[in-house]
C-alpha cells in the first residue's frame, strides 16, 4: 500500500512537471497550492494557473491548458 502511495505521488510529480512545461509555452505558469504530505491533515493538491483559475485539481489544470483559447474561463474557480 505504501509502496502505491509512493508510485502514485512520483506519476502525479511527473504529470505536473510536464503541465509546468506546458504553461510555460503558452506564457502561464502552473504553481502548486496547499500540503505536499499526504498525510497531513490539511492535504489538497491544488494549483493555480497565473494569470488564470486557481484552486484546480491536476486534472482541471490539465483540462484548462489543453482547452483553445477561446473556450477558457479566466475566472476562479467556485
């Protein structure tokens, strides 16, 4: 189970390395919000895009950059 926890948070590191790369290209940059311990009790992985919605998951980020232009929401997230 730990050794799951420890695949999963590498992979997760290695998909917002590449969203970071990917922010960067399109003049944004993706910035980690919150606990990086998962087990803390404050623990959330979420992430602001600058300029841009903050307070998205890893997914949400990655559904914004990959959006075209036109159809993003520069607005926060409710």
């Amino acid at each position: 189970m730990v050794s799951d926890t420890l695949s999963r948070m590498e992979t997760d590191k290695v998909r917002e390395n590449r969203l970071r790369r990917m922010a960067a290209r399109q003049g944004f940059r993706l910035t980690a919000n919150g606990r990086r311990d998962p087990l803390a009790r404050d623990y959330a992985n979420r992430y602001s895009i600058e300029p841009g919605p903050s307070g998205l998951t890893l997914d949400e980020a990655e559904a914004w950059l990959n959006a075209p232009p036109a159809g993003r929401s520069d607005g926060e997230r409710q």
